[in-house]
C-alpha cells in the first residue's frame, strides 16, 4: 500500500537534525518501516457511561482530508461548534453553536491553512446530555473521531476506500518536524492571524 501523503508542512527529521540520544535515532529509524498508510483505527465502546459509541484515528492523504472532513461536518446536527487552536494553547476555543453552513462558509476560505499549517489544530463538535459527536483534525493532520451511527461512519469510509488497519501507525507516533506553511506557500495566513480572524468571525 502506498506511503500516506503528508502535509507538506509534516516530516520525519533526518537523524542530524535531532539531540544524538539512541532513543530518539532508534525511533527515527523504525518510522521508516511503520505502517503510516491510508486507513482507519477502531475502537468500540460499549460502557454506558460514554455518550459516543466507538473512536477512530483516521490517516488520509493530505490532498482529500477536506473532502472527508467537509463529508463528516454535513451529517452532524444542525448546529455544531467550531474548535481550534494553535498547538501551544492550553485549552482550544470552541465557537457558539452555529448553523454548520454557516460555520462551512467562513472556513471554506482557509481550506488550506487548516489542512496544511501544522502548528493549527482544528474540528467540530455536538454534545448533548445524552449524545456526543466530533471530529478533530490534530496537528500532524489525521482525523480523530467519536461517534454514535457506525453505519454512517463505515459509509463514509467506504465512500474515500479507506479500510480498518489495526496495526496503522500515526506519524506522530515518532519525532516530527513541523515547517510554517508560509515558507512552503507565501500566500498562505499565519497561525496566528488566522486564528484572529476566526476569532473575528465565529468566537
């Protein structure tokens, strides 16, 4: 199966490039045999404390995670709450529930930064007394998700040919080195002013 395409900003640093500890280049070298390919992870839940009913890790290719995100945002309920923030924040900032095409029309704009920019965590979310649904795209840009309607969930799946891999592998699993966005795209908005203008339009 072929290597999983990473955001350009998301790479495995060369053995120079880290502190000369053995732990560190023992890492480096068993990425190069770890299963980082498309797929999903699946964990069921059947204690009836939780409020989602099973969590997946999800690896896709950088160039289709907005289409599978945007794919999970139009089945969640009518309105959801925007999460994000940068990587060094404390707690993330979740927006006021919202209607979800409203909350799609304002970050259509950044599809780009929010795919690409690794210092920028982001997702959606439902929770009720008795339901809970999110998803969440972490810094080195795979999906997690928690979820109720498995069966929507495995249509989705199917609909991107991703498959259950319960030995996957994550590429944050060992050392990373993340890059700005802007020194790969110079058009691309920084971190920070985008979070200011999410600020601006959603918190």
């Amino acid at each position: 199966m072929p290597e999983l395409q990473l955001a350009p900003t998301i790479r495995t640093p060369r053995p120079d490039e880290v502190p000369q500890h053995q732990d560190i280049l023992d890492k480096i070298e068993l990425r190069q045999a770890a299963n980082i390919v498309e797929g999903f992870t699946l964990r069921n839940d059947s204690s009836h404390q939780q409020l989602f009913k099973f969590y997946s890790e999800i690896n896709i290719d950088n160039s289709k995670l907005w289409d599978l995100f945007v794919t999970f945002l139009v089945q969640f309920p009518d309105e959801i709450s925007f999460i994000y923030n940068h990587i060094d924040a404390e707690t993330p900032t979740f927006s006021p529930y919202k209607d979800k095409f409203e909350i799609l029309n304002v970050i259509s704009s950044y599809e780009l930064e929010l795919t690409q920019d690794g210092f920028l965590e982001f997702g959606i979310i439902f929770h009720t007394n008795d339901y809970f649904e999110e998803v969440f795209v972490k810094k080195a840009k795979y999906l997690q998700y928690w979820g109720v309607h498995f069966q929507r969930f495995e249509e989705i799946m199917k609909t991107f040919s991703l498959k259950r891999i319960d030995d996957l592998n994550f590429i944050d699993e060992f050392p990373v080195v993340t890059e700005s966005l802007q020194s790969h795209n110079a058009a691309a908005i920084s971190t920070s002013d985008l979070i200011g203008i999410l600020d601006q339009a959603l918190a």
